[in-house]
C-alpha cells in the first residue's frame, strides 16, 4: 500500500504523540513523582533535623532552668507546695490593698492531687472580699509570681448594690513534680528449691569428744 507524503506525515505525527505519550507515561511521570517525593522527604528531614539540632543547643539551658526550678519553685511534696501558695496568695493580697484599697482574704482550702503524667495538679480554692482595682492587682501579682499557678475559675459578684465592694472565688491549681512510681510485684512468695538440687548436708556444731 503506497501512501502519500500528506498521509506518512499524519503517520509520522501520530506515532511520534504516541510515542511521546508512551514515553512520558512510563519515563516522565514516575520520574516527576519521585522527584517530587524525594524533595519531600529532603524537607521533612531537614525539618526535623533543624529540630533536632535546636533542641540539642538548648539542652543545657534547658537543664540548668529545670534544675533551678526544681530546687525552687516545683516542689516534690503537696504540703510544701501548698504552703509555698498559700505564702504567696498573702503576698499578693498585700501587694492589692495599696492606695488605701481593702482586700481580705477569708477561706484557703486545698483539694486532693491529681497525677497528670509526671506530675500532680493540686486545685486551691480561696474566697475573699474587695474592690475591682484591688483584685485587679491580686491577680496581676499571681501572674507575675515564679510559681507553677494558673487561674482555672473566678467568680465575681457585689456584695452591696452600687458600690464597688466585691465577693470574689477563685480556684487555682498549682503542680508537683512527682512521678508515679511503679506497682509493685504480687508475687511475694519465695520459689521453692529445684527438685534436683540436694539437701545441705548437716554439718557438726562441735561439742566435747
């Protein structure tokens, strides 16, 4: 069959887009996508590896801060913890009556830990009285505190229509750094011996022959 010029280089044509389809179906594409994938990766680590690299520059801050805290405002033991609040909530009610303003503190109570991973979250409920600008500045001294405190609950409501005297709860927790520590074994009772292994042989105790 002869075909003419115009039909071979529709021939040519068709073969060479198909060929080029063929081509970059099985050439091209798996080679874009795993461009694609390996630039990916490339980031994802780079990523993680900066990560990485900034943690270990910050590990002996870090360790220092930690070591720091621990020997000062974390504590270990509830009691301590709560005592160290407690000083701190009397502290920051002096810092709230200046400019003559009065703020009273009247109940302190504590609830019982709560183990939160690593540590124990122990919730403080306090009740006291004064004005807005005073307990403006009581709380503004609890967020400037060191210690470990965040306000969970206020409640704020007048004790006398019109002016500006206030009834005032709040509830804040504070952390102990106490892991839990593991359970211990059940199994107290002492294995008996192998039944291959002989009785001790008495020996003599002396005495006179």
């Amino acid at each position: 069959m002869n075909l003419s010029k115009r039909e071979q280089l529709y021939a040519i044509v068709t073969a060479a887009v198909l060929l080029a389809g063929i081509a970059y179906y099985f050439l091209l594409q798996p080679y874009f996508a795993s461009r694609t994938k390996l630039t990916k990766d490339i980031k994802t680590a780079q990523t993680k590896f900066d990560r990485e690299q900034r943690l270990l520059k910050a590990q002996p801050k870090v360790a220092a801060d930690w070591k720091e805290l621990l020997g000062g405002a974390l504590k270990t033991v509830p009691a301590e913890a709560i005592s160290q609040t407690h000083d701190a909530f009397y502290d920051a009610a002096y810092n709230a009556r200046a400019y003559n303003d009065r703020f009273d503190l009247q109940t302190f109570n504590s609830d019982r830990p709560r183990q939160e991973g690593d540590f124990q979250v122990i919730r403080l409920n306090i009740t006291c009285t004064g004005s807005t600008a005073s307990l403006y500045r009581f709380v503004f001294a609890l967020e400037q505190s060191s210690l470990p405190l965040r306000i969970e609950d206020m409640r704020v409501n007048s004790r006398h229509p019109g002016a500006d005297d206030l009834n005032i709860a709040l509830t804040i927790s504070t952390l102990i750094f106490a892991p839990p520590t593991p359970a211990p074994s059940r199994s107290t009772s002492t294995p008996s011996p192998s039944r291959s292994t002989p009785a001790p042989i008495p020996q003599p105790q002396g005495g006179t022959l």
